[in-house]
C-alpha cells in the first residue's frame, strides 16, 4: 500500500512542475490518509506560545480546518461572520507571511450551526496543482477550486437542508483520480463524485441521513475502496463508480470520524445515539473482529503497528490489540477533545478543546506521557507535521476577544 501510495506521490510531483516536496500534508489525515506523518521527524515535544515556536502569524476570522502545506505554502478557510465571508488562505511556511487571501462566498452564511462548529471547518485537499475547498452556504455544500496562486477557477454546489440537526457542516473533500468526492449526509443526502476539471458530476448515490464523517479511500483486498462510516454502517464503495461493494452492521447512525485501516482491517467508532468502536474485515466477508463499547465521536484513531489507538470526547485515551480488540491500557487525559490524535514517529499528539496538547508515546505496553503544553485556550482543528515542523491553528480569548493564532513549531 505504501510503495503505491508514494509512486502515485512521484506521478504528481513531476506533473506539479516541482510544486509538491516529501512529506507534504495536502489534505485530511495527511499523506497516508491515516494520521500519521511520513517517517524521519522529530518535532519537539515540548513547546509553548514562546518556546520552540518558529513562527506564528494571526488567522482573521474563525474556523477549524487543519493546516494543508503544499510546496512553501500553508492552506486554510476561514469564515468571518460578521462580514458574512467564507475565504481561503495562504500563509508562507518558511515565515508565517500572509501570501494572499481568496473571498469565496459573501453572504449566505448559515443561520444555525452547533455552538462548536463553524462556517470553515472542512480541510483543504490539493493534488500539487489545485486546491479544492468545501463551504457550507446558501442552503448548499459548494466545492470551491483554486489554483495555488488562489486564482477562483469554478465553484459547484448541492443541496444541504438539513431539518431535524442543524449543526453545519465538517466532512472535507477527498481527491481519488479525475474526481472530487463530497460527503452531504442529512435526511435528503448523497454522497457525490465530481471532475476535478470543471465539476461536473461524475456519480453520485443517496444517503439520507445526518452524518459528518469524511470519506477516504484504501487499497485493501487488492482494490481501491471508498470507506465511510454513518448510518448505522460501515460501508465500502467503488470509488470510480459509486457502487455498494459491501457493507456491516455499526458503530452508529451518527459519526464524525474518519475510518482507519491496518492490512485488511477496518476501524470505525462513533457515535449518536450508539456508543461502539467496530473493528471490520474489508474483504466483503461482513467478519466483524471485535467491538468495543466506547464512543470515539468527533476523533478519529490512529492504527499502527498492530494497535489502535483512541480518544474519546471526554478526554479518555485508548490502546487496543487490533486483531483481538484486547485493551491494552485507558487513561484519562483530561478536558473534552475535538481534535483527533496524529502519530509522529512513535508519538502522538493529541489537542483538547482548551488548547492543551498531550504528547505521549505509541506504545501499547503503558501510557507514557511525554509532556503537556499549552497553545492558546481553545483548540478544534487537528495538527499537521511536515519536516519535523507542527503546524497548528489555535485561539486565544485571554484579552476578551478571540483571537485565531496559525503556529509554526519546531526546533
């Protein structure tokens, strides 16, 4: 999976012209699609507002979408609701310099979302030569198309009216081939493909059900295949085309993570109103290996090594046999947590909600905490690693007035 992963990475360097570098993090859950950064780094584990910091720059406006860092530049979105705009931005990464800033949407702005939402909470996918940004706006999930000099090239949107949970929108796009792929779940919901080239729809199949997890793609079993769970399933498709390969029972009608794999294991947790993390052979055999009663809600997990690793809501960390599902060890960290864990060589790096960060190793014989520390007051958005930098985007109400921060950390 990995020797494909990087010749397809190769393929899209060269056509980049040079615009892509090893290691870059272009899109949700980085470039193994897992959480996990590429080999060889060692980002400090300690560090603060003032230590270790290479850079750090103010974000206007407010959003969750993690750092997307392509070539020498670092992506987000951004939503200010007083102007009523949804944007995107780019950020130097040697400096922190504000590059250039691209207004997508003026008005159309949501009137309800959930109190911990916000109106640019997707993440950025780019493929080295485009980058693709996903808003919730004018009643619509809009796929928005840009260059890397944030040059608008078309904008394409569908329906999302959600009527029972209005709580915005979060899934982030997932670039395979040709295609863009968009998750839309509510009670009239879908699940779409459109061409990167000009967004025209390329498939798409009905979900109709309120969920916000993102899709992603896996080679298992020796074909691609689109992964999602949420209604009430764990279901696998053909990328290409949109058609059901298999699907299993659990772990919830409700989830937000992304799926995990390990061979040709799937991992999935949730939810609302269920509480169960499912561990599911992907060979459409329907074999269920284990499930664990434990809601992983908002997070998504980490598998490595033959363990999966996960946090709960409340702050609860996890280490699971990902064969047998055997606990390994639990602790409780402390504080609720949105952000989902990314593994670094052997550690992880987990925020919760108050801008606290848990550094500790990915070992499934103890928990062992490396460090604790602090960046702002308020963290939602996950963490993105590249050279042995972390690239963080962190608020800070301190003053009385919330305050977006974009980090640069490293030795």
């Amino acid at each position: 999976m990995k020797i494909s992963r990087l010749v397809g990475l190769g393929i899209v360097f060269f056509a980049a012209a040079g615009a892509l570098q090893a290691g870059d993090w272009l899109h949700w859950r980085g470039p193994q699609d897992l959480g996990i950064a590429e080999p060889g780094q060692n980002p400090p584990a300690e560090f603060s507002d003032s230590e270790n910091v290479v850079w750090k720059t103010a974000v206007p406006g407010r959003g969750h979408s993690s750092p997307t860092i392509i070539g020498d530049k670092v992506i987000l979105t951004t939503a200010d609701k007083e102007k009523q705009t949804q944007s995107v931005l780019c950020f130097d990464r040697k400096t922190g310099k504000e590059l250039w800033a691209t207004v997508v949407n003026s008005g159309g702005l949501p009137r309800e979302i959930h109190s911990k939402n916000t109106h640019a909470s997707p993440t950025v996918a780019c493929d080295g030569k485009e980058l693709f940004a996903v808003f919730n706006n004018n009643d619509s999930v809009q796929l928005a198309a840009l260059d890397l000099n944030g040059k608008l090239l078309w904008k394409k949107q569908g329906p999302f009216l959600p009527e029972q949970y209005k709580f915005g929108y979060a899934p982030s796009p997932l670039l395979y081939d040709n295609l863009v792929i968009l998750a839309a779940e509510y009670e009239k919901g879908y699940i779409v493909a459109l061409n990167k080239k000009n967004g025209s729809i390329a498939w798409k199949i009905d979900r109709p059900q309120i969920s916000f997890s993102s899709p992603i793609v896996a080679k298992i079993g020796g074909r691609d295949q689109m992964l999602i769970s949420g209604l009430g399933k764990v279901s696998s498709f053909d990328p290409k085309t949109g058609k059901l390969l298999w699907a299993v029972d659990g772990p919830a009608v409700a989830t937000c993570g992304t799926l995990v794999w390990l061979g040709d294991t799937v991992f999935a947790s949730g939810g609302y109103p269920e509480k169960e993390t499912i561990a599911v052979k992907a060979d459409g055999s329907g074999k269920v290996l284990w499930r664990q009663g434990v809601k992983c809600y908002e997070q998504s997990m980490l598998a490595s090594d033959g363990y999966v690793y996960a946090v709960t809501d409340e702050g609860i960390a996890y280490c699971w046999n990902a064969e047998t599902g055997e606990e390994m060890w639990k602790r409780r960290l402390g504080g609720s947590v949105s952000s989902s864990p990314t593994l670094v060589g052997d550690k992880i790096y987990l925020f919760n909600e108050r801008g606290k960060c848990f550094v500790f190793k990915a070992n499934p014989e103890k928990f062992e905490l490396l460090a604790e520390n602090q960046l702002g007051d308020e963290a939602f958005a996950s963490p993105s690693f590249c050279e042995g930098q972390m690239f963080m985007r962190t608020a800070d109400s301190s003053s009385g007035t919330r305050l977006e921060t974009l980090y640069c950390i490293g030795q």
